[in-house]
C-alpha cells in the first residue's frame, strides 16, 4: 500500500503531560484514521467507471471518476446506492442492468481499494503486545466497515468494533465510547480514543473524563476552525506516533516524561 502519512514516532504531540498513565483501553476510528478513505474512494469510483464504461456505458470513466468523487462527498461517501443515484441524477443513464451493475461492481471492488496508512498493521501489533485492549469506534455503517477491515487483516486484531447502527445517534455524542466501556469494563480515564475529526473523535470523549488523540494525517482542512476550539490530549501525524505516547505499563511514566520536557 501507498504511504500516505509521515510516521515518525517522535513528533507525537503531547499537549496535557502524564494524562496517559492510566490507559488500557484503546478506541480507534476507521476511515482517514486507519484507512485512507478519501483515496480508497477515489480509486474504487475510477476502476468501477472504467468497467462500465468496458460494458458498453457512454462515458468518460476519468472524467466522471472526478465528478462521482464530488457527488459522493456531498450526497454520503458511504452510501450503498451511490453509483447508480450519480449515474440517475448526474449522467441521465436509466438502464436498469446498467445501474445495479453499478452498485454490485463498486461493492465488489471496494475491498480490493482499501488503503491503510503507514504503519497500522505493526503499530497494532505493537500496541497489544504492550497489553492493551484495542477496540473501534467508527460512524461508517456495518456494511461499510464489513468491506474493509477484512481485506487488510483488521477484523481480528480488535476486541470490540461499535459501528454507526449500533447506537441512536453514532458519534454525535457519547454514547459509541459509553457502549464500549460498559463492554470492556473499563473506566473513562482509561480510554484514549484516536481519530480525525476534533468533536467526534476527541472532545466527546475528553468531556466525558477519557482521552482524545487527533490523527492530524486523516483530519480535512475543512475541520480547522472546529479543531481550534477543542484541544486533543495529544496529535499525531501518523499511526506510528502512538507508540510514543502509549509506550505500556512498564515504561510509561519515563517515555511521557520525555515527550514534555
């Protein structure tokens, strides 16, 4: 997989020093965090066009792979019926056969598209080896997640995985990381939570007396005014840097003390 992030592990950020020490529970989003969504989705977009267009659709897969791309971003990158809605609403295209050949080649090449970051693989290994428990906490819908944990080997390397169905209002507010305790037993304090999105990811958890990390390699520019007003416990710039944050029991205090002076 294409590199997509920085990953050198000492320029983690650690913005409240030895807030970490009582870590064991560690809560990862999924997309732009793990995965590189926006790039996954690109690449899944442009080879589905060009198969259709290999089929006998009129048009011009590289062309169209761009405007598809922008239409899912405003209309929902996750939606199931994505391709054949652009296809209705954008190109005019009312072949029935056409349209959920649309649908069934997307989800048949999305998983082969999935990109991780730099890094997700071994920095899991790392961290469990290290004694946490690794779970994740992810607004993308239960089929979503079903395409793309699998291909990479992700599926078994969490203990608990929350998706966006499993409570009323994802991760608006609380609930998702509130699920995941009472799952797991744990305590508030106990919990880091890692993910691109300033609110979503990092203060609903910090406001409910847990830890947030923002993946600055996943976070859209788009975020910028929101993350100016909701300081993370730490930033990273890819997944490798937890490993300095979270270095496990033994070698915590030592490791964090390093990281402020």
């Amino acid at each position: 997989m294409p590199a997509t992030a920085r990953t050198t592990t000492q320029s983690a950020k650690l913005n409240q020093p030895s807030t970490l020490d009582d870590v064991e529970v560690i809560a990862f989003d999924v997309d732009n965090t793990l995965v590189d969504i926006l790039q996954t989705k690109r690449d899944t977009f442009a080879a589905t066009l060009e198969t259709l267009a290999d089929r006998g659709l009129a048009i011009d897969p590289e062309a169209q792979a761009r405007e598809l791309y922008a239409f899912a971003l405003e209309e929902g990158i996750d939606d199931p019926d994505v391709v054949p809605r652009f296809l209705v609403e954008e190109l005019g295209v009312d072949d029935e056969r056409m349209l959920a050949d649309g649908r069934r080649t997307m989800e048949r090449l999305e998983p082969g598209m999935v990109q991780l970051y730099e890094g997700v693989i071994s920095t899991l290994d790392q961290l469990r080896s290290r004694g946490y428990q690794l779970c994740a906490v992810t607004d993308a819908p239960r089929e979503a997640v079903r395409r793309r944990l699998p291909p990479n080997g992700l599926t078994g390397r969490f203990d608990r995985v929350i998706v966006r169905e499993d409570t009323p209002r994802g991760k608006a507010d609380t609930r998702p990381f509130e699920m995941l305790l009472e799952a797991v037993d744990a305590r508030p304090e106990q919990l880091v939570a890692i993910g691109d999105h300033p609110v979503r990811d990092v203060s609903n958890v910090v406001a409910m007396g847990g830890h947030g990390v923002l993946a600055e390699h996943g976070t859209r520019s788009s975020y910028n005014d929101v993350a100016a007003e909701h300081e993370p416990t730490a930033a990273i710039d890819g997944v490798e840097e937890l490993l300095a944050l979270l270095p496990g029991c033994d070698q915590r205090s030592s490791a964090l003390a390093s990281l402020t002076r």
